[in-house]
C-alpha cells in the first residue's frame, strides 16, 4: 500500500528503481518500422487478415524480410491465436514470443518488452502489433461486452458490479471522473475543447474515421449524454484494423531506411488494489497513480522533463483519461487540465504541447493505442499529417486507470 | 552477435509449490498466494523486493488480484506469456535488460478437480474463447478429433511408424518416472513403481496412447522467484544461475495438432530452442548433468532426447530402454522429480526439480550436478532453460 | 447461492457446427457444402495454404485461389476414441490424418473401414455426408 | 423514480467462490458483512485469502457492518449504449464509502437519479430482482 499512500504526497520512491546505468534499453534501442490496415467501421476482414497486413507493411517499411523477424509481441485481448498468425507470416523460428496483459494499458508495454528483449539479445527485430474489429465485431466496450470480459479479465469482483448493471468499461470510468470533477470543481460546460480539437486534427488525416466530419464546441454540448458525466463525444470511435511496429537495437537502427526513433525510456506499473478502470478501493479516486507513476520513472530513466517534450501522444479511450493524464504527467497541475485544453490553443499543432496530433483514439481510430505509437513515430520522422515543427522527443502513454505503460521516445 | 546475451545475468532464487493434490478444495487465486509467499520466504527477499510479475496466460488468477492479496506493492513489468514455461524468459529479459530487480512467476491450478486440461478445448469452444487456435480446430472438431490426447496421438502413432517402434517399448519413460516420483514426496500419482507390464495393461486413453503415457491432472500453485545473478549471491540458497534460455517456434507449427507441416513425427521447436539454448549457454549437450523434459505425453520424452541431441533421430525410445541411462545414476537422468507423469501437468515443477538439483535438495539427487536442462511445450511452441550452480 | 455456471448449463451444439468461424475458411466450407473439394492455393508461388488464411508464409502475398483437387490420398496416422470425449460421437469411433495425392493433409473420419483394418498407407478417397442444407463434411473411403 | 427491472431478461448473478462465499452467503440472509484482518484490524474489498500486510490466510474474518456509509460517487445510466438491457433507464449506480473505510458499488433503490449527490448518506438493503438472487443495495438515510 506504501506506493499509493505516497501517490497522495507524490514523492517517488526512485532508489527501488535499477540505477539507470543498468537500463539496456534507454537509447539503445528503436522503433524502425510501422504499418497500418486501413481504419474503417466495418473492415469485412478477420482480425488474423488485419493483423498479417500491418506486420507486413512494418516490416516492409523497415526495410526487412520477414524472415528477419525473430520475436513477437501480442496483447492478451487479441484474438489472433499466436501459431496461427505465425504460420500465416511464414516465421521459420521465432526466438522470443510475449503477451502484455490485456488491451489499452499494455500497449506501450509491447514496445517496452521487445525492447528489452533486444537489448538482452533474446531476439534481433520484435513486431508488436493489435489487430482489431472492434466496429464490426466483438465490443469490448459497450454493454453487450460483458461476455468478454467474463472471460478474458479477473472474475471475482465483477460480482459486485455486473448484477447492477455496471458493466462497461467507459461507465466504470464514469465513476472516478465524477469524483474528479467534484474534487476540483470541474463544470460540465468548461469542457470540450479536448474532443473538438483532436477533430480538428483528424480533418487533415485522411486514415482517420472522423475524417471529413468537424466538430465545433456547441455540437459538443448538444451531443447526448452516454454514462453522466461522459457525452458521446467524449468517448473513443469504435474501429476496425491493425497496427504493428518493429523494433531492435540502436546499432541496427542505424543503417535502416528511415531515421530511427530511439526508446529514450520505457515503463509500465500496476500499483497494488488497482483493477480494470474499478480501482476504486485505492485511497484516491481521483486520480490515475500509474500514470503518475509511469511519468516518474519515464522522466527518470530520459532525463527528460513535461517542458522537454516536444508533442505528446496520450491513450484517450474518452476525452476526460487524456485529459487528467495531463496533470498526472506534470503538464499542469492538479485539477488544471481542463482549463489547458480550454479554447484549444494549447494542445493544437503549434501550442504549447501538441497533443494527440492524428486525432487520437477520439477521432483517428481506436486501436488499443497502438496507433498512438505509429503517430510519435511519424512525428519524430517528420512525416505527420500534423506535423509539429523540429519534434525531437515525443511521450506516449497507454490506457489510463488501469495497469499502463508509457514511452518516450527521441529523435 | 554483441555481448549482448542472456548468459549468467540472472538467477532463480526462490522456489516453492503448494501441496499438490488431486482435489485442493481451495481456490486457485488462494493457491497462487500461498505459493508466491512461500518463494519469496524461499528467496529470503521480502515482497517489497519483487518489482515484476509473469505468469501464463491460461492461469486463472491475474497479476492485479494477486497483487492485492500478497502485498505486491506496484508491479513494473508484467508479462502474460503463452505456452509453457515462456513467461520465465520474459522475467529474464526485464532483469537482464535492466527494468527490474526480482520477478516472481507463478503458475496455479485446479487441474485435478476442475478444469482439466481434457476439457478445455471443448469449453473453450462452446465459449468461443479463440485464445486457442481455433482456425486449426476447425479442421479436427468436426470428425470429432477433441482433445490435446487425440491431437499428439496422432502424431505418436506416426512416430512409432515411421522408427519402427512397438508402442509397448514406451513403457520405460513412465516406468523411470514412477521410480522416481515414488521417492519424491510431493508427486502424488505414484506410491511405488510400476513396470512394464503395468504399461502393457494400462487402458487406452485414445489409441496408441495409453493411461500411463498421459501425465494427470493435479490441483495446486507453484511459484519461483528470479533476480539478477550479482543480487542472487547474498542470498539464502545456492542461486540457479540462468546461463541459457530460449524460445523456439516454427511455422506449421501448431498446439500438438503440426498435422501440415513435412514430418508430423519431428518436434522442430524444440531443436530450434535447443539450438539456441546450447548456443546462448555455450555448452555441450555432454556438459548437461540432469535434465527435466516434457512428459506430459510419455512419447513426447523419446522425441526430445533425439531433437535436444542426445540420441539419434529415431533412437530416443531405445535410449530410454530398461531406463538405465535415465535413473539418478545413468548417463542423463532424466525426470528427476518424477516429471508431469508423476507429480501432475502443470509445467513449473519440471523448473522448480531443475532447481533443486542445483541445490542439492532433490528427493533424487544426482551427485555434484552443477548443470541442469529443463524444457518445456513439447508438441508446441517449446521453451528452455540451463542453470548451472553459482 | 448460485453461479452462473449452475444456473445456465451450456447447449452443446455438434461440433460440425463450429466449423466455419474464420473467413479465411470460407470458400472452403462453402465448396464442401457443394461437395466438392477445393483447396487454397497461393496465386504467386503456388504453395498450398493449408489451412486457409490471410497470407502465403512462403512468399507473404495476399492473393490465392481455390483449386480443386483430386480428393484421393492415403492414409498417414490415425487415431482412435475408446471413450467419446462428446456426445455427438459415439464411441469406440476412428479419426485419420489423410495426406492427399496434392500434398496437403486433411484430419476426417473413415467410412466403411473398421477401426481394426485401418493401416497407415492406406489409399483412400473422399466422400460427402450432409449435415444440414448448406452444410456438409469430407470423410474418406477406401480408393476404388 | 425506484430501481425497475425488465422482465424476461435475466440479472447476471455474481461470481460465487469460496473467497467469497460468505459475504454472498450473508446477504442471502440479509446480513452485511466485511473481510478484515483481526490480526492487521484492516478491512478489505473485494475479499481475498491472504491479508496483504502480513500475508497471513489465517486471520481473516467476516464481521457485521453497520451497513452504513455515504455516496462517494456515482454514475448515471441515461443512454442504452452503457446500460444493461435488463434493466430500465435512468438507473443510478452509486459508489459507496462505508463507515468501515471501504468503498463498494451497488444501486440506490429509492431515489430520482438528480437527488443523489456525493456525500449523500445511504444505507444497505436488499432486494431480489429474480429467483434465487438476492443482492444488497443502498437506500436513502438520514443523516
């Protein structure tokens, strides 16, 4: 409990961390590759389909054969069987296979564990990749779920929730942001501008699902109200597709195709009495102590502080687990997120912190916030459809209120 | 390559299981507890130590819901690997790589009383849990070919073809292990040893498998705890210095169905992993003191003997004949404990008698062994491990 | 108190009815449905994708064609059930691996070989049996 | 507005083993019960077997709670996309802080979802939306 009770006085506890002279992955190792499926609401493809299409085109992208590929990073929660996918790609031995636990939180995780899989030698080149139809298929986030998460998540205290008809992840969400907005006195009006701006990054992002459809700020307001305090366009766009990454050493990276983007750091935490978005026997509600946690540590391993960061890409499954990411990761303080977002300005192309610059998981495409670290990758390459000038370091960060991860990562 | 390499830089340090039983009576997420406090007890490290949590995917209890019961204070680095002992080289990785400072890998299960591994595919199907592979399910449920029995005996049977084999000739492995797993306490399924002809009598599971050749269903949790090698030296026990792991994969390969790939008779993982596992550890296969192998199928332990190297292709079931070369003495004991034959399926033990043997604390301890192999996922995506003694 | 499980004992559909989950599977289930038996076969360097999916592990192409195929074979492991694992089987029942003239190999069930006959090498021929309408299974005979 | 369910449609029952049985046991009899540790005097929810502090399995123990507490937070089901097709909306879910410190979630039976508010004083009831089940809830209190 020690760790949550310090959360409150948020005094890190960094000498229990491995001194960062032993951390092999700090910049000695990289994403080379990305690739992507299209994003649709409806793909009329399985999820194994999806799934080989953006590890071939990462793989292509880093200039590698397939046969090159000797380690592979899933999410428990996809659904492609690992053999399976294996014998699809044609990998004759792969040399190290890991599961990150779960969905969104993990997925920075991914990143981390083949990198430190590289940077120990257990494997060359790493795709980590999420293939799914979250449109069309299974939901994992709507109420007709509820099967999914029987299955794929710890049982025993969904017994205290789904006999009252507390099932959804994103009502479940609900819980602790209202605690949050009475805490700090955040009024439903003052919000929005979150949802509106990352609309507007997704008018010039043609992948993105909610291309071609603005968003003002009264269109925000009059949209229905889905679990109160949560509207419609607070909440993350259901999708279909896949994306994948590549990643090995920084020696390797060097003489790859495009300009490599090294791991600067990597961190993942799941702090005691924490559950899937439920934590709500923790001594703060309020709050997302492995974001916090996660900002700590990455900051420590990068040497790397909030002003050294240059456009930050942070898990939005709806507007408000972004937003309070904010204050856990010391771009503003506590209760002060939705006066940053407030008007836009800041969390635009040219503002202070460039935020979620493809339209994020809001409005580009929910893809377990894989497509998060394609975006940072796209823009530390200088190839953003929202490209934020001379960015050299970006954060990442993974599903907020339950175990995450996050990255940074450098030019 | 580089220096980068996963030699020696970690250590297992603690180890534990529960009682293993055929009905525990408790939960498995009280099981998982008990199990990860007493291998931390075991290490001498105190949970505030343990920084990485991974465990196997189709264990029932996760990583949150133990943290909540053994104090584990924020875990950072969790992994949920597949198959086998895999999740133990994720731990690995993270230390060597510099991330944490102990990982503990739990495994727990009711598979004598509850869910047993016979049974899954066919729940998972009704569940439509597609965490199995079902794209290759597909091709076999329908003719009624249900269970992971029926899917390596049919690669049993052409293995037995294709060498020329009597299956009665199998009869040695689980003869060996019922040797061995009656001198070990905590492997239940044997009082005393049995014989050839017990195996000749056993009854059909699903031709050519027999009773006997199937490792059985046990209740209980085990736990290890691993460290970096430097941490590992001031520690209660013997360290087990991790001088090798690996993973090994191939493509047709599947979960014991490898129905599509040229030799169905053939384990290409794990001559893969053992390749890369002698590699990474830089030894000889003759180097190797005492190994564990998979016996959850007794057939599957000859297969291994010949693609790990230490017999011929075609010569594992006559390596293991009259089980000289496999008891404490022989050339490669082999199942010390009693393997899944005789303490029950569920991979870990086989680590967990690897260990001991380093130690020096097996019920059947081969004298001055210094080097260990423990292989896992026969018939599947195959992981293993070397240990050596600090 | 009761659970879930006590409360809602789960229907037990045969298993023919499981077949047909994966896209990639399709045309190939479609085809039996017509009786006939055609394969996947990569459109570029013609290796056959057994069983169907998405992409070639030779070449990593994307396009295939279903060729049929002969539907001969021989037999080349076999298992067989003492006791059935599913009430849709009745036990004591035989399950074999055919390798096809083609290549591929395909699990089925004999027809009209009794279980003490069955030898691998066995030259054998598929036929047909319907499920329902649109569905049916491949099982294999001894080769005319 | 009181909780209403739709009939047909089943309630999904709580998962029942025996690390939590008893409180599931108790509240088929109506009674309230908390896990706590007699040796650590610390409560916990959901229930577990080994006590985190001083890993013992030996010293828990279910002991009667007032049953009394106040909304810590709560959410409204106003839409269909969240809610559970059983039952009839607006439905409130409460988040409750219980004197004994922790928190659990459950509906409010008998109040219009704009009274509740954080900090409202509840208490626990039960009720029985379908044969066999038998679950607690929280009604209105005065303070």
């Amino acid at each position: 409990m020690q760790m949550l009770e310090e959360y409150r006085t948020k005094s890190y506890r960094q000498h229990l961390r491995p001194p960062v002279e032993e951390n092999l992955i700090r910049d000695k190792t990289a994403i080379v590759g990305i690739g992507q499926t299209e994003y649709s609401r409806d793909s009329g493809r399985d999820e194994l389909d999806l799934a080989c299409e953006a590890i071939k085109k990462a793989v292509a992208d880093a200039g590698l054969k397939m046969s090159d590929i000797d380690g592979l990073e899933a999410l428990t929660l996809d659904r492609v069987s690992m053999p399976t996918l294996i014998g699809s790609l044609g990998i004759e031995n792969l040399r190290f296979t890991s599961e990150v636990s779960f969905g969104g939180g993990g997925a920075c995780a991914l990143v981390m564990h083949a990198a430190a899989a590289v940077a120990s030698g257990a494997a060359d080149y790493v795709v980590c990749y999420r293939a799914l139809n979250e449109a069309s298929g299974h939901r994992y986030g709507r109420g007709d779920g509820y099967a999914e998460y029987l299955k794929a998540a710890p049982t025993l205290h969904y017994g205290y929730y789904f006999p009252y008809g507390f099932l959804t992840p994103l009502s479940w969400a609900a819980m602790y942001t209202k605690r949050w907005m009475h805490e700090y006195g955040i009024k439903l009006e003052d919000t929005g501008w979150y949802s509106v701006v990352l609309r507007e990054y997704a008018q010039n992002n043609p992948e993105a699902i909610f291309y071609g459809k603005p968003l003002t700020i009264e269109e925000f307001h009059e949209s229905p109200m889905i679990s109160a305090p949560l509207r419609l366009f607070d909440c993350c766009v259901d999708t279909d597709g896949a994306a994948a990454v590549v990643v090995t050493t920084a020696d390797r990276a060097k003489d790859m195709p495009h300009t490599p983007v090294y791991i600067a750091a990597a961190a993942q935490s799941s702090p005691i009495e924490t559950e899937i978005q439920t934590s709500y026997n923790r001594p703060v509600v309020a709050g997302l102590p492995e974001t916090w946690y996660v900002g700590q540590e990455l900051y420590r391993q990068s040497g790397l502080g909030p002003a050294d960061i240059d456009v930050a890409q942070l898990y939005d499954p709806f507007s408000y687990g972004a937003m309070i990411q904010l204050e856990e990761l010391g771009f503003c303080g506590p209760g002060e997120c939705v006066d940053f977002c407030q008007g836009g300005d800041r969390i635009r192309v040219d503002g202070e912190l460039p935020l979620n610059t493809s339209g994020g998981l809001l409005s580009e495409a929910y893809i377990h916030g894989v497509n998060l670290i394609t975006e940072a990758v796209r823009q530390l390459r200088g190839t953003a459809h929202n490209q934020v000038t001379d960015a050299e370091t970006a954060i990442v960060t993974a599903g907020p209120g339950l175990p995450t991860s996050g990255l940074i990562l450098r030019k | 390559m580089t220096e980068r390499t996963l030699k020696d830089k970690t250590a297992i340090v603690g180890i534990a299981t529960t009682d293993l039983a055929r009905d525990s009576g408790r939960t498995e997420y009280s099981l998982a507890c008990e199990a990860v406090k007493l291998a931390v007890e075991d290490a001498g490290l105190e949970m505030a130590d343990v920084d990485g949590i991974v465990k196997d995917i189709s264990d029932g209890i996760d990583p949150m819901y133990l943290q909540k019961a053994v104090g584990i204070d924020n875990a950072q680095y969790c992994s949920d690997s597949h198959w086998g002992t895999s999740a133990i080289m994720t731990g690995v990785t993270a230390i060597a790589a510099g991330i944490c400072n102990a990982v503990v890998y739990y495994r727990c299960l009711n598979g004598g009383s509850g869910r047993r591994a016979g049974n899954d595919f066919r729940a998972a199907r009704e569940m439509k849990d597609e965490g199995l592979d079902l794209i290759r399910y597909d091709f076999y449920s329908p003719f009624g070919l249900l269970t992971p029995d029926g899917l390596a005996a049919m690669t049993v049977r052409r293995y037995l073809h294709e060498h020329g084999i009597e299956a009665e000739e199998v009869g040695w492995i689980p003869a060996v292990a019922s040797e061995y797993a009656a001198r070990n306490p905590d492997a239940i399924f044997f009082d005393e040893p049995i014989g050839l002809d017990d195996y000749a009598d056993s009854t059909m599971r699903v031709d050519p498998l027999r009773e006997l050749d199937c490792a059985p269903g046990v209740d209980g949790g085990l736990a290890v705890v691993l460290t970096s090698a430097e941490r590992a030296k001031g520690l209660r026990h013997t360290p087990a210095v991790v001088m090798g792991v690996a993973q090994g994969t191939s493509t047709e390969g599947e979960l014991l169905s490898n129905f599509t790939r040229p030799d169905i008779s053939a384990l290409p993982e794990i001559r893969l992993m053992g390749d890369e596992l002698f590699r990474v550890a830089g030894i000889d296969r003759s180097d190797v003191d005492v190994a564990q192998l998979d016996d959850r199928y007794a057939p599957y332990v000859a297969m291994q003997l010949e693609e790990l190297g230490f017999c011929e292709s075609g010569s594992g079931v006559a390596f293991c004949e009259k089980g000289e070369r496999l008891r404490v003495d022989g050339e490669l004991p082999v199942n010390t404990g009693g393997g899944f034959l005789g303490g029950g399926f569920t991979y870990g033990l086989n680590v967990i008698e690897g260990v001991r043997q380093i130690r020096g604390t097996s019920a059947s301890q081969v004298d001055g062994a210094e080097i260990s192999l423990v292989v896992s996922g026969a018939g599947g995506p195959a992981d293993g491990m070397i240990l050596r003694r600090a | 108190m009761t659970t879930q499980a006590d409360s809602e004992a789960p229907v037990i559909p045969h298993p023919a009815l499981w077949a047909v989950l994966y896209r990639s599977s399709t045309p190939f289930w479609e085809a039996v449905g017509r009786h006939e038996l055609t394969l996947q076969r990569c459109s570029d360097c013609k290796t056959w994708r057994m069983p169907p999916r998405p992409m070639c592990p030779r070449c990593q192409s994307a396009e295939s064609e279903w060729v049929p195929v002969s539907g001969r074979g021989t037999i080349h492991s076999w298992v067989t059930y003492p006791e059935s694992p599913h009430p849709a089987f009745e036990a004591p029942y035989a399950v074999i691996l055919v390798e096809l003239d083609e290549g591929p190999r395909l699990v089925s069930n004999p027809v009209g070989i009794a279980p003490d006959e069955l030898e691998i090498g066995m030259p054998v021929e598929v036929v047909f049996e319907d499920v329902s309408d649109d569905f049916a299974l491949y099982k294999f005979q001894r080769a005319g | 507005m009181p909780l209403e369910y739709i009939p047909g449609i089943p309630i999904l029952r709580p998962y029942v083993d025996p690390d939590n049985q008893p409180f599931w046991d108790a509240v088929d009899r109506h009674e309230f019960v908390l896990q706590r540790c007699s040796d650590c005097d610390v409560y916990f929810q959901p229930p577990r077997p080994m006590c985190p502090h001083c890993l013992s399995m030996d010293s828990l123990e279910w002991v009667p709670s007032s049953g009394r507490g106040e909304v810590y937070s709560f959410v409204v089901f106003a839409a269909d996309r969240m809610a559970y097709p059983g039952m009839k909306i607006p439905y409130v879910v409460v988040l409750v802080e219980m004197e004994e410190g922790v928190r659990l979630t459950a509906n409010i039976v008998d109040a219009e979802p704009d009274e509740v508010y954080i900090g409202m004083p509840v208490e626990v009831t039960y009720n029985s939306p379908m044969e066999g089940l038998t679950l607690y809830q929280f009604k209105k209190r005065a303070s």
